[in-house]
C-alpha cells in the first residue's frame, strides 16, 4: 500500500517593490500562524529575502516569488527573483552604514541558508529553520488550509 503524504505549502507571486516584499511578509506570517509554526525568525528572514528580491533582484514588469514549505521539522523558505546575474554575497558593512546587514540577519537566524540557481535569468536564495514537530490534527501536519495552496513551480 503506497501512502500519499502532503507537504504543507505555501506560494505567491508578488510585485518587486517594497509594497511587494511587505506583502510578501505578511502573507508568510498569516500562512505560518495558519500552520502553527513560531513566526519570530522566519517572519526576518522573509522580511530580508523579499526586501533583497525588490531592491537587488528587481526587473520591471517581472515578479518575484515567495514559497514556503515544511517537510518533517524543517520549514524551507524561497524567494526566487528574476536577477540570476546578481548573486548575494554576505558581508559586514561598516557600523555607520545604514543597510548591508540583511544577510548577516538571514545567516545568525537560520540553521542553513543558500542560493540555487534557477532556469535563465533565475535565482532562488533559501533558507531553512527548524521548527517543531506538529502535533497529530494540527493544521501543518499535512492537512489543506491556510492561505493559498498550490503546487511549487
């Protein structure tokens, strides 16, 4: 007997502007209270992604894509943006610079963080976090629900 197992999901495509990545933030918090998950780090860590995606990763007319995923303990976190030629690079701006710490945030709130490349001209930077296992019933334990369900792309 095969058993089907769904892997709780979440995805959305979102404008490459502020108003995009602070919808993509709150989006991601509404989902992970949906599913149950601790929404401190990742609730950042969407927050910097999507910020990076909208300044660095910004082409116009073309969107950036937020997925969110939980397989066993791990959430995974995508923003995918359409600037592949653009790889981010963590470094330690000096005290007195206004921006340049976002990464920095990503890497001390994350277990493992990363950048794939995707089909030309994409990229996707993740991060994964840790969270605790679901109890049996609860939302994030593969049952439908939350906000937008669909099929990573």
């Amino acid at each position: 007997m095969i058993q089907e197992t769904t892997v709780p999901h979440f995805t959305a495509l979102l404008s490459p502007t502020r108003r995009g990545a602070r919808l993509a933030r709150l989006l991601a918090t509404e989902q992970l209270r949906a599913w149950g998950l601790p929404l401190d780090a990742a609730e950042h860590i969407v927050a910097e992604l999507a910020a990076n995606a909208a300044t660095h990763g910004r082409v116009p007319g073309r969107s950036f894509r937020l997925t969110l995923y939980v397989v066993g303990d791990t959430l995974r976190i995508e923003v995918t943006d359409t600037r592949g030629d653009r790889l981010p690079r963590l470094t330690c701006p000096p005290d007195e610079a206004g921006s340049g710490r976002g990464l920095v945030l990503v890497a001390a709130l994350a277990d493992r963080w990363g950048v794939s490349p995707g089909r030309t001209p994409r990229k996707t930077v993740w991060a994964e976090i840790t969270v605790p296992t679901p109890e049996p019933g609860c939302p994030c334990s593969g049952a439908a629900g939350g906000l937008s369900q669909g099929t990573p792309g």
